[in-house]
C-alpha cells in the first residue's frame, strides 16, 4: 500500500532486494523490469522496486515483445516459472540480473533424471554481458531462507517487546 510500512514483506522478493544492495546496484532511478507478475514475488517484488524510486515495468504472459521491455532495463527479475524464458539476446549489457524461477527439466544423465534450472538461459545471459546474473539453484534461494529468518525474529521481537509494537504496547 502507498504511504504503509509493511509489518512483513514476503521473503524471496525481500531476498531479491537485500542482493542488490549487497551487490551495490544504484535502484534510484533505474529501469528494472519483473518478468512475472504472481502475488508471491512478481508483484510484491515490483513495489519494493518502486519503493526505492526504480521505474518498474511488470511483464507477463500476455505482454507483447516482452523482449523489447527487457532490453530497456538494467535490472531484470525473472519470475514467471518458466525455463530459459529470458534469453541473453534481450538484454542490455550491465544490467544486472536476478533469477527467482525454479524449474525442473529432463536431463537423463542425471540421478533423478531432472537437474533444476532457472526462467533465465544463465550462459546467454553471461554471453550477452549481463554484469551479473544469479545461479539457479544456489541464487535466490539461500536469501529467501536468510529473510524468513529476518522475518521471524522481527516477529518474536514485535510479539514481546513493547519498544517493537507487541505485546504491552499502546496502539
């Protein structure tokens, strides 16, 4: 919501937040584009985006020449829970890219016969001269698990100190 402060904002858009930071990468002012839009991170993740002051475009399946958007940003958040969705061809070189996407894909040398592979072509992506690009898997997971954590100890401390808003504390 405008003008709110969130008791808790979800983990993995937070996660993709504290890497950009951690990672220095000036928002203020940036082009960011979310590749997908769900109520779990596409969305939450486009107004921490704008939060910062970066100018966000949210794609979808339903948006024509996604490519052209991409291209424009120097931020991309892929989101949309699709294998190799984003090709290093769209990209602008620097820009920096987060993937967020987990999907399995069959690869019979392997002891599952699956291996784990993100919504972006990581090597194309890499080839294209993104400045960056997150692993999958290995990226965004281990800051969504660091945030839950972060969440849940802003919890605890709201549930029982009154400085925090919890417990004993005037509304």
């Amino acid at each position: 919501m405008r003008g709110a402060e969130p008791l808790f904002a979800p983990c993995t858009p937070l996660g993709c937040i504290e890497l950009l930071d951690r990672l220095a990468v000036p928002l203020k002012g940036c082009r960011a584009v979310v590749v997908g839009r769900s109520n779990v991170v596409g969305l939450p993740l486009a107004l921490l985006l704008l939060r910062r002051d970066a100018t966000v475009t949210v794609c979808h399946s339903a948006t024509k020449d996604m490519a052209a958007a991409v291209r424009e940003a120097d931020v991309v958040v892929a989101a949309a829970g699709k294998a190799g969705l984003v090709r290093g061809e769209w990209l602008k070189p620097g820009c920096v890219v987060i993937d967020v996407g987990t999907n399995a894909v069959d690869d019979p040398s392997k002891k599952a016969g699956y291996r784990l592979v993100g919504d972006c072509d990581f090597e194309g992506c890499l080839a294209a001269g993104a400045a960056g690009v997150t692993p999958v898997p290995g990226g965004v997971g281990p800051m969504t698990i660091a945030l839950l954590l972060q969440n849940t100890l802003r919890g605890a401390r709201r549930a029982l100190l009154p400085a925090e808003g919890g417990a004993g504390s005037n509304p």
